[in-house]
C-alpha cells in the first residue's frame, strides 16, 4: 500500500517539476492595464473612495527554488502611484506554447497620489502611505523563445492602508524578459 502511494506521489509530482526546475530566475515585465484600489481615505477627508483607472508600470521578480521576491509598481494615467514589494510563490504549468500560472505574495504596499487623481475637484494630495497587501493572481505567460514573453494576468488582492482596510484588483497584459 505504502509503495503504491509513494509511486502515484512520483508520477504526480515528476511532471509538476518540469514546470519550472530552475534554482534562480529573475523576471521583469513591461506591463499595461486597469487596477482599482478600494477604500482609500481622501486627503484633507475622513471619506472612503477608490481609486481606479488605467496603469503601466514594471513587475520584478527574483526567484530561488520556490521563493520569490516580488516588486510591482504601477503607476495610474490620473497622476497616482502603487507599490508592492514581498515575499510569495508562482507555479507555471507548461503546456507546450503557453505557460499558465498562479501565483501569490504577503508584502508592504505603498500610495500616493497628486490633487486630482481621486477626482478632478479634490483638495490636498496624498503624500506616501504605507500599509500591508496579501496577493494572489492568475495568468498565462507565452514564451517567445529562451529570453522573452508576452502574457496576461490577473490580481486580487486584500489590503492594510490609509487606517482602512479594502480589496484591489488588477489586470495586466505585458512584455517580459525571462533570465
């Protein structure tokens, strides 16, 4: 009985391993799309809004064995910037030419914002604020070769910041270089 369940263990993991065997990676990505940011205290307020639009910003990600560091800026058309760098994992599935994933990370965020990005009237600016951020995401990644990828992806997250908690989303496509 032991024997037969470690032989089935093997013959699940063995092809789950050739997903990614790499020991070191590092990922960077050139990225475009639309994130939105809930419950976020306006400045000057005691007011809730959110924060949303179109973005592009760079997503880093150094990884050894499972672990990875992961650094996302975005940066929002309507003068707002969104930072989160922490510790997670990804897993990439390849299926020939497409790589689909899912990935997840716990680390710091950081917000500011200018006058007018929550709206065109607002007072005051939000000076840089931290908080805490808990990710997970989804994507499909398409190799283009040994170095480069095109891809999409997908984000939700739950998030500590301005004193109030609230849930953000994102959804990216993006160009990336694969070392």
């Amino acid at each position: 009985m032991r024997r037969t369940f470690l032989v089935s263990i093997i013959c699940l993991v063995l092809p789950l391993s050739q997903a990614r065997a790499d020991l070191f990676a590092f990922d960077l990505d050139a990225q475009a799309g639309y994130t939105q940011i809930s419950n976020v205290e306006r400045p000057l307020t005691p007011e809730s809004t959110t924060l949303s639009g179109g973005t592009f910003g760079v997503r880093g990600k150094l990884e050894i064995l499972f672990i990875s560091l992961m650094v996302d800026y975005q940066h929002f058309f309507n003068d707002a910037d969104f930072l989160h760098a922490g510790l997670g994992a990804d897993f990439k599935l390849p299926l020939g030419p497409i790589e689909p994933f899912v990935r997840g990370s716990v680390g710091l965020i950081m917000l500011t914002a200018k006058k007018g990005a929550f709206d065109p009237d607002a007072e005051g600016k939000l000076d840089a604020t931290a908080g805490f951020q808990a990710r997970l995401g989804v994507g499909l990644d398409i190799p283009l070769g040994d170095w480069f990828a095109v891809g999409l992806s997908a984000d939700a997250g739950y998030h500590y910041i301005t004193g109030k908690s609230g849930w953000d989303i994102s959804a990216m496509g993006y160009l990336g270089l694969r070392i």
